[in-house]
C-alpha cells in the first residue's frame, strides 16, 4: 500500500514538491526578549475604520545573476520544480505597479518570498520591491518560507553546472526584513522567526514562523524540510499573545507559510508537508483563542477553508505569483466584517509567447505536469513485472492520466472548482482501467483526484465575511 500512495503522490504533486531550508536551532532571542517588547509604541497609533489589505505569496524571487548561462543544469531543475522562475522579476515588477495603484495600507506575503533563500534575491526583493512599497506608506508584514532561511539549494546555475551561494541565517533574515515585521515588533518569540507587530490601533498582525529549517542538512546528503511544525515555546507565544490582543480589545489576523486547516480531502494523506503537523490541534486552539484568520500559502492555490469549530476560523491560502494562475487578494476590513477579492497577474514586460500570462502560465502548468506524470509513470510500470498485455493496456493510458492530473491540479489552483460530468466520466474511466494492475493504486488514484476537484466551502477568490460569527456571503 506503501508503493501505490508514492505512486499517487508522485504522479499527481511531483510538480509541486518544494525544498525546506537549514539554519541551526539557537534561540534568536533571550528568554527576557521573549515577550512584551516595545509595547510603548502602540500608544499613538492611528486608528482605521476600513484597513485595505493586499495579499501575495510564495514569490519565489529568483535574481537573474543565478543563472549565469543558461543549460542542462536549469533545465533539469525546472523538470522537477514547475515555477516560472524566469519570469519571477518580471512579475513581481507588474505586481507592484498593481500594489501603487491599488494603495493599500497593509501588505502581508505569507512566505516562500525567494528561490531557495540565496542572499541576493532577499536583497533584491527588498530593494527592487518592499522598498518601494514602504515609500509610499505601506505597512509590509513578511514570513519566511521553507525555502527561504538557510537553504542548501541556494544555487547558480552556469550551463551544466550548479553552484552554491550564500544564503541567511535566521537572524540574518529577521535583520534583512527589519523594516518589515521584525525591527517594529511589539514582541518576538525566542524560538522562532515569529513576531507580533502592530500597524494600526485596532489591528495587530502575528507572522508565524512553522519552517523547519533547522532540521536541514548542508552534507552531502542535501536534505532540506518542506513540512512545517509550531514549536511549543513558540506555541506559547502566541497564546499570551492571542490574550493579550484581546485583553487590549485589538484584532489580531495571523499569516503563516504551512496551512493550519486542510483544504482538500486526502491532503494530510498525500501531502501532510503542506500543513502544520498536528493541524486539528493547533486549529482547534488557535479558534479557541480567537485567531479567526491565517493567511497562508505555501502550496500554491487559491483556497479558502472554515475549520471545524465553535468560534470561527479561517485559512485563507493565496496563490503563487509565479504558478498560474499569478493570483493577489485584495481584502477590505472592518471591526467585523473581512471582503475578500481576487485579482490576477494579466501580462507582463516579457515574452510570453503572445499569450496573456494567464493562458502562458497554465499552459507552462499543463505541460510540466503532463511530462513529469509520463515520466514517472514509465519509471513506476518499469518496477512493476506487468505482463505484455498489462504493460500495453497503461501505457494506452498514460496521456489520459497525465490529462487528468494537470485537470485536477488547474482547478484546485484557480479555486471554485467545479467537476463537469464530462471531467468525471474520464475519471472513473481511467480508475477502472487501472483496477486490472491494482485496485488500491485505483482508488487512491480516484480518492486524490476527486479531494482536488471538490470544493470544501466556502467559496474561494471572492468572499465576505462575518468575523464575529464565522458566517460567509
């Protein structure tokens, strides 16, 4: 049963596999740093009926001096990482002429801001794009991503050839980002890169930190942690920060990289590394607390979930800007109320083959998904000792399962899905041939398929909400 669930998860999310990041596990601060800090500077503070929110995530910044020529080395890269890495400053740069325009007052970015955390796109990123946003008087909150502290697959690539660059530690990120979450924190956790900070009277925004960094390795082994956990200290942390926020009377939205809810049935089967471990718990607590909101990303969808609880809590995931389809959100709120909608990336200064980048995008998606289910379907058949007639029935196959793993995974990113019978037909269709090699490899197969194309409510790209009571329009 092993083998058919690796089979599953390589067939339909090689695409979407990503590599954690490495720092040692030091405290970042003393144990009297813990909590409570700069509280003084609260006092002033403006107070805003309507706070305009703007959120995107998992950027991926990748600084054009990594690829020093382009070659093998790239190429092979993205056959296993479909991100439109190329094109990250290009779209970054039509994202923040959207952010000027659209003015907002807070700016959150949910992780995975760079390509494997090599110092000069952290750099980049920050002068090219949060600068420039602070200038015009935004209030920029970040949170790192797995592949952003730390990481041994911070590379260049020069024709065939990958070499390693300097990445950040923890502490180096926490000082790079100083302007952005940590040097103007009311407090930060001692255990993590997870802070509190305040931008408005009535609003405070807790970054959590649930990367695993410290568990990576830099030997030649190259091991790097894509799942993510919240450490008990830093657990701690946010439940006195959770009571103090609402001792004050202030509304405290969280952002977070891993998701805290799953958001499509067999994912903490398939994909638990996109989640928190332990979610149900931390979940349940974090409502309990009164944390109604975490914006996450991490796996690339746009994705909206209600967890199962008495007091409401909400994980709002957001799209890639470099995955179709290049999402943002646009957030309107209140005391009680949070109007959420959802933009999209249309074009950019950059060849795209003629296409709107939406159309250039998906069809990047499709076609890497497409080659790695073929790919790695041939590797799996070849491991099997099917009989000739076997072998001849799956690869008649291979083209309509590669189709139906790009279907699913297009819809589960755009968010609404909606299963056409004609979509369903062709799943049961290939199911059933599948059952002559295994019956469980066929159900998985179906299980997962029919987990991405089901639409857990509520809706996903435009929503509002009743932050009091959990209810949703």
């Amino acid at each position: 049963m092993i083998k058919f669930k690796q089979t599953v998860q390589a067939l339909f999310f090689l695409c979407l596999v990503v590599l954690g990041a490495c720092t040692e596990k030091d405290d970042l601060l003393s144990n009297d740093e813990n909590f409570e800090q700069n509280q003084d500077d609260v006092i002033d503070l403006e107070e805003k009926e309507t706070i305009k929110i703007l959120v995107f995530s998992d950027p991926h910044l990748m600084h054009p001096d990594l690829l020093v020529n382009d070659g093998p080395a790239f190429e092979n890269y993205l056959n296993h990482d479909r991100k439109l890495l190329r094109e990250s400053t290009y779209i970054l740069d039509e994202l923040l002429k959207q952010i000027l325009i659209e003015k907002p007052d807070v700016v959150l970015i949910p992780g995975d801001l760079t390509k494997d955390g090599a110092r000069i796109s952290h750099e980049m990123l920050i002068s090219d794009y949060l600068k420039p946003m602070q200038e015009a008087g935004i209030k920029t909150f970040i949170v790192p991503g797995n592949h952003d502290v730390n990481n041994p697959h911070a590379v260049y690539f020069d024709d065939d050839q990958m070499v390693r660059v300097a990445s950040v530690s923890a502490q180096e990120f926490a000082e790079l980002y100083g302007d952005y979450g940590y040097g103007d924190a009311i407090a930060r956790d001692s255990k993590s890169l997870t802070y509190v900070a305040q931008p408005y009277a009535n609003l405070r925004v807790l970054g959590i930190d649930a990367c695993m960094y410290y568990d990576n390795d830099f030997s030649e082994k190259n091991i790097c942690v894509t799942g993510g956990t919240i450490q008990p200290e830093t657990m701690e942390f946010i439940r006195q920060q959770a009571r103090k926020a609402n001792e004050d009377n202030v509304r405290l939205i969280a952002l977070m990289h891993h998701g805290i809810v799953q958001h499509w049935d067999m994912q903490e089967t398939l994909m638990a590394d996109y989640l928190v471990k332990d979610w149900r718990t931390f979940a349940d607590e974090f409502a309990e607390l009164g944390i109604s909101v975490v914006f996450t990303g991490h796996f690339h969808s746009q994705d909206i979930v209600k967890h199962d609880s008495a007091k409401p809590l909400f994980d709002i995931e957001t799209g890639s800007t470099v995955t179709y389809p290049c999402p943002f959100r646009l957030i309107d709120m209140t005391a009680d109320r949070m109007v959420i909608r959802t933009k999209r990336i249309e074009s950019i200064e950059y060849d795209t083959n003629g296409m709107p980048l939406g159309d250039y995008a998906k069809e990047y998606v499709d076609t890497g998904i497409r080659t790695l289910v073929t790919g790695t379907f041939d590797e799996i058949v070849g491991s099997l000792n099917l009989s000739p007639a076997l072998t001849g029935i799956v690869n008649g196959v291979v083209d309509k399962l590669g189709g139906l793993a790009s279907n699913a995974i297009i819809a589960h990113y755009e968010g609404d899905e909606v299963l056409t019978s004609d979509e369903q037909k062709d799943i049961n269709s290939l199911c059933n041939t599948l059952k002559l090699i295994s019956a469980d490899l066929s159900d998985l197969l179906k299980r997962a398929a029919m987990g991405l194309w089901t639409d857990i409510t509520p809706a996903d790209n435009d929503l509002e909400i009743n932050l009091l009571t959990g209810e949703t329009l």
